[in-house]
C-alpha cells in the first residue's frame, strides 16, 4: 500500500473520503506506536481515536511539502507522552505511599531471572519518567534512530542521547544491575 | 545493557494491537459528532483575526460587571457626616434630630427628597 500525498490536500478540504481512507491506512502504525506506551486495547483503541481527531482539527498544519506519516507520529507520540504524564499525576499518590521498586533490587533480579517472566523490567519501565521513557521505548523497542527520536520529539540529538542514558541508568538502578556505558 | 532487558524489550516489539474492524468509522462518526458541535460555538462566529480583541472586550466587560456586582455604592455623605455637617439642609436636621415638621409643604418636601434617593 502505498501513500498519496494527495489525500491529505483532500482531507486539508474536508472530504471525507479522503479522512476515511487516511484512517484506514495510517491505524496500524498510529496502533503500533501507541502500543508501545500502553499496554490495554481500550486504551490503546481510545488514544488513537484522540491521535486521528487531533490529526484532523490540524491538518491545516501540515505543508504540501511536508513528510505526513512524520508528522502523524509526532502527533502520536506527543499524545502518548501528554497521556503518560496525566497518567503519572493521577498515580503520584501510590507513587509516594507503594512499593518502592529501588528498594528491592534483589527480589527485581530474582523475577526478572525467570524465564519469560518481564515482570519487574515493565515495572520499571513504567515507573520511568516519560520524558526518559520515550525516547528509550522508541529506541529500543521501536528501533528508530537517535534523528527520527530527536525530530518525533522536537528535541536536540545530544538531548536525545542524555534522555536515553539517563533512562538506562535508573533502569538498571531500578533492577539492581550496574549501568554499562552509553549506546545510542 | 541487561541481556534479560533486551530480551524484555524484543518481547515488547511483538506486543501490538491491531485496529478493529470498526475503528475507521468509529474515528469519523466522532469526528463528524465533533464538527457539529464546534461548528455551533459562539466563538466560530468571530473572525480569527478579531478573536483576541473580542476576548479582551470579554474580559474588560466581565471585570467591570464584576467590580459593579461586588463593590457597594459608597454614598456620597453617610450619616454621621451629615449630623455633624455645618451645612445640614432641612430634610436632614429633621431626619437626624427626629423633630416634627414645622409645615406640611416642608413633610412634603423631604419625602420627595427621600423618594429621589
């Protein structure tokens, strides 16, 4: 399947065929990515309905001459990101009085040794700050390059790189392993 | 990095939901829903350019029903000041001192004057 620029000056006029036809072909990435920050289908299936209204009260944003599945996920992922953060306010109270995973470093490595069992590695995952977490989730699980991150974040290479080491380090604090040098 | 962390994060990758088969037109009813509504705001009615004036003439207007609602009328002389003002005027030397009007055109005169307040 190939993408027509032309659909998106249709859907800049608002026809809706042509709205239809870039939902149809954009969901299964707009999905990927938004998969890879949450982990239930309701919510999931409920931000990439947000991401395709946002894409669509803004289309008037997007140039004739700009890369649109780019700047779809950018739209994506900066909803991701605003969607992690209202998660994080309204978890801040566990946050404070739950368990504290850097306090339990050996039971982290003693799940974590267990075959198939990501338990505690999501844990921390998730307890990251989504700042840090992004770019690292981006880079090791969706395998995009340190540009693509600094252009889908809107931020500098060297701040990409910070984001990812920093991340990495309090990963491997959180799971009780020494942090090994910087990859990017 | 942690092999075991790798290993986590390439189970990640297979972890993806697909859209249902109704997602499409999920998306457009919503956004046809949304439409309608927006398209009924007050504010789509004014230009773009002239919302910022129109905001401002909002807010000033506002403030002053505001500022009209919650400060009181201060009147111009309260009563002590008229009891101990030298220049007091019939209709008030008889409201403050509590004395009987000498004639009835001067009753007449300081109901008219109180009514007028």
């Amino acid at each position: 399947m190939t993408f027509e620029p032309e659909l998106v000056i249709r859907a800049q006029a608002g026809e809706g065929a042509a709205q239809e036809e870039l939902v149809r072909q954009f969901s299964p990435m707009v999905f990927r990515l938004v998969s890879r920050f949450f982990r239930h289908r309701e919510d999931v299936e409920d931000l990439a309905q947000d991401v395709f209204f946002k894409v669509f009260t803004r289309i008037d944003q997007v140039r004739p001459d700009e890369n649109f599945p780019g700047w779809l996920r950018r739209v994506t992922i900066n909803t991701c990101y605003d969607e992690l953060r209202r998660t994080r306010r309204r978890n801040a109270a566990f946050e404070i009085y739950g368990p504290h995973q850097e306090n339990e470093p050996v039971a982290a490595v003693e799940v974590l040794s267990e075959p198939g069992d990501f338990g505690v590695a999501r844990v921390a995952l998730e307890a990251l700050d989504p700042k840090l977490k992004i770019p690292l989730i981006l880079k090791e699980v969706e395998e995009l390059s340190v540009a693509e991150i600094a252009q889908s974040l809107g931020i500098t290479q060297t701040n990409v790189k910070v984001r990812l080491f920093r991340a990495r380090k309090k990963l491997a604090a959180s799971l009780g392993n020494p942090p090994e040098g910087k990859r990017s | 990095m942690n092999s075991k962390l790798d290993e986590f994060f390439k189970s990640e990758r297979a972890r993806v939901f697909e859209p249902g088969p109704y997602f499409t037109q999920r998306v457009m009813a919503r956004l046809a829903g949304q439409t309608s509504v927006r398209e009924s705001g007050i504010w789509d009615g004014v230009l773009s350019g002239a919302r910022p004036v129109f905001a401002l003439a909002m807010v000033l207007l506002l403030a002053f029903m505001a500022i009209q609602l919650f400060l009181p009328d201060m009147p111009e002389r309260g009563p002590i000041d008229a009891v101990l003002s030298p220049d007091q005027t019939d209709g008030e030397h008889l409201i403050f001192t509590g004395a009987d009007p000498s004639s009835p055109e001067l009753e007449k005169m300081i109901i008219i004057t109180e009514d007028g307040q």
